[in-house]
C-alpha cells in the first residue's frame, strides 16, 4: 500500500463528502440551485409541448 495511493483514497473520500455536503446544502448554494431550476424549467417545457401537441391533434379532429 503505497503513499500515493493512500493519498488517491483519501482525495476519494473528499470528494465522496463534497458530494453528500452539496446534496445536503443545495439551498445556500446558487449554481446548485440552478441546475435544479433547470431541471424543473426543462420538465415544464416538455410538459408545456405535449399539451401543445394534444390540443393541436383535438382541434384537428374537432374540425374534421
């Protein structure tokens, strides 16, 4: 078990904590909380887009 990889394990479990903190606190960071927004704005579009494509089919059938 060499230094380095000693050092590797223990940048893996920083990370791993970074991970898990910004889990955790994704309210009081901005970026996070953007893509998170995004997320949601990204679903809304899509649903938004669907409904379009329904009602488009309905008033065709409803005309012809």
């Amino acid at each position: 078990f060499s230094i380095g990889e000693a050092g590797e394990v223990h940048n893996y479990l920083e990370k791993k904590e970074d991970t898990v903190s910004s889990f955790t606190s994704i309210c009081s960071q901005p970026d996070k909380k953007m893509i998170y927004y995004d997320g949601i704005l990204y679903f809304y579009i899509l649903y938004f887009y669907i409904f379009v494509f329904f009602t488009f089919i309905f008033l065709c059938f409803y005309i012809f």
